[in-house]
C-alpha cells in the first residue's frame, strides 16, 4: 500500500491508503481472509478452540476475558 497522488503528507503516509489489489474478487479470498485474521488475534494472545476454529479466547492479568466469534464473515466480540 502506499499514499495515492495527490494526497502524500510527509509523516503522515499510515493516514491515507490506496490498495494495490484488491483480493474480494479471487476464489481464494475467504482462505486469504481468515488466515490473516487466525494469525493476527493469535499474535494479540488469543488462542481457537480445538473443536471450534471460529471461537477465539485470551484471558488477560486482571482476570478479564475476551471472547471473538467468527462466523463467514461477521465477528462478534463480547466481554463475560
């Protein structure tokens, strides 16, 4: 990704982006989708479930949990 013409602001390039390919039109872009996401919340600390790969869980110091449902393409995030 990179800042399109016209809209370069020195410092600023993480602000404005113009994508280079999009992949929603590719047979693979729900793979390419979810294993973006699979390693990006587990690089957050959250580990799937071995019998549900769409529900992710951490539990943070404070006893605080996070949970992450994953269904297609919807997510649903809830504190209990």
């Amino acid at each position: 990704m990179k800042q399109p013409q016209g809209f370069k602001v020195l410092g600023k390039g993480h602000k404005v982006l113009h994508l280079k390919k999009s992949i929603s039109s590719l047979k693979q872009a729900a793979c390419t989708w979810w294993h973006e996401l699979d390693h990006s919340l587990k690089a957050l600390g959250f580990s799937c479930l071995y019998d549900d790969a769409g529900i992710f869980i951490t539990k943070h110091a404070d006893g605080t949990m996070v949970i992450i449902l994953v269904y297609v393409d919807d997510i649903i995030v809830t504190l209990p």
